[in-house]
C-alpha cells in the first residue's frame, strides 16, 4: 500500500487482483459493504446509495451511535466517485466534513483503488484516519480475494469472532464476545 500525507489530506493507493468492475461493486453494493466495511468496530445496518451526480449516499449502523451521509458532487461508474463525507455522531464526538475523491483503474487483470480524503483539520487528525482507512482497505482486500477464490459471495460468514481463522480487526486478537472486543482492542 503506497501512501501520500499532505497537509490535511490522505491519499491513498491499493491493488487489487480482481477487475475494475467487482472492485466498483464492492465499493457501491449494500451486501458487499456490510461484508466488509466495519468503521468504529461497528457493522452496516442500511445503506442509501444513488449513484448519480447529486445522488445521495447514506450509511446508517447498528448501534445507532452514527451514521455517515453525504451528494455525488461526480459518479462515474467503474472509474471515479467523488462525495462529501459527513460524519454525524448522536454524542460525544463532533461531526466531521470531508470530501472523498476514489478512483478505480485497471491494472492488467487486477485493478487500483486511490482514496483521497481531503477536510481533515489538523495534522493530528492523519494518523487515525489513515489508520482506519488501511484497516478498511486491507478488509475489502480480504474480502474480494475470498469471494473471487470460491467463485461465490458468501454474506453469512462475516464476523468469526469464535473461530482461529478468519480472525478480523474487531477481534482484537482474542477470540472474544464483541462487548469485550470494544474494551480490549476493537
């Protein structure tokens, strides 16, 4: 994973081993992001995804403690999405602006995600950020090569909390119920 800090920016570059078109779908599908995008240690309850200029983009969760919304300022499909980023929490954090910039390229039989993540307010605010985007990154990884291995998407087995393998993020090493997960590591 290549990555570029500027001033209140996050760039970032993956390669994926699957075409232009499932990573594009990964990205934009309702099932496919409940598989594997899990911010704050918390899962997709619905998703609002109207892929057009000016569409709306909302991801509401589980616990109700956020939710994330945003317009297609650009939606082109397989190449480059462009929308505004909001955060919004029910209490104790304050909202957060941003826009998002993602690009898909093919890449000979694979392809490349580049993720710009521009408003963020201080230098401080990189590190966790980045942090949380090579998380989720590395998690559609895992994803896309489970599903293009078997030839299948399977959307039950998502969360292996008790078993050694498939061992994910909010584990946080042991194999632990997920009220535990919050408090050591998740």
């Amino acid at each position: 994973m290549e990555t570029n800090q500027n001033t209140h920016t996050i760039e970032l570059i993956e390669h994926f081993s699957v075409p232009v078109e499932k990573l594009f779908q990964a990205w934009t599908e309702e099932e496919q992001l409940k598989q594997w995008w899990h911010p704050m240690d918390d899962s997709l309850e619905n998703v609002t995804n109207e892929l057009q200029e000016g569409g709306a983009i909302v991801y509401e969760f589980q616990s109700k403690d956020f939710r994330v919304s945003g317009n297609y300022k650009e939606a082109e499909m397989n190449k480059k999405l462009v929308y505004s980023w909001d955060w919004e929490f029910k209490e104790g954090l304050e909202n957060e602006n941003y826009t998002l910039t993602i690009e898909f390229e093919s890449e000979g039989s694979g392809s490349v995600l580049r993720v710009k993540q521009d408003g963020l307010h201080s230098d401080e605010a990189i590190k966790p950020h980045k942090d949380a985007w090579e998380i989720g990154l590395q998690s559609l990884k895992a994803h896309l090569e489970k599903s293009s291995g078997t030839g299948e998407n399977d959307l039950t087995k998502r969360d292996n909390l008790k078993s050694d393998e498939g061992m994910n993020d909010r584990s946080g090493g042991y194999n632990e119920s997920p009220e535990q997960a919050k408090v050591g590591g998740g």
